[in-house]
C-alpha cells in the first residue's frame, strides 16, 4: 500500500536502493498513477461483468 510509505521508509529505501529520495517519490507516483488508470480501464471495458457470466456458465456445465 503507497498510502503507508512516510517520509521515513521513503529515505530508507532511496538509501538501500542507492537512489535519491526524489527517485523514490517519482516511482511511487508513477506507480499511483498507473494503478489509477488499470482501475479506470477495467471498469470502462467491463470485464468485471463478463467474469461473472462466465462464472454462471461454469455453474451449470460443472464438468
């Protein structure tokens, strides 16, 4: 979770990594935003629908 990682633990992984703290922030920024857009891409494509009707099949033809 980005949410959890304070300024602390962001210091303490640019200095094991060997980076800079400002590396680390730009990772975990760009992570955020890719994670932002798969969500926003997943629920405009509807796959989460799609799933679930293969799960009712699924039920119905148990072999």
């Amino acid at each position: 979770n980005v949410d959890i990682i304070n300024a602390s633990r962001r210091r303490r992984i640019a200095s094991g990594s060997g980076t800079s703290v400002q590396d680390v922030n730009r990772l975990i920024n760009s992570y955020s935003e890719a994670r932002k857009m798969m969500r926003q891409m997943m629920g405009v494509s509807g796959t989460k629908k799609k799933k679930g009707k293969g799960k009712r099949k699924r039920a119905f033809f148990p072999f």
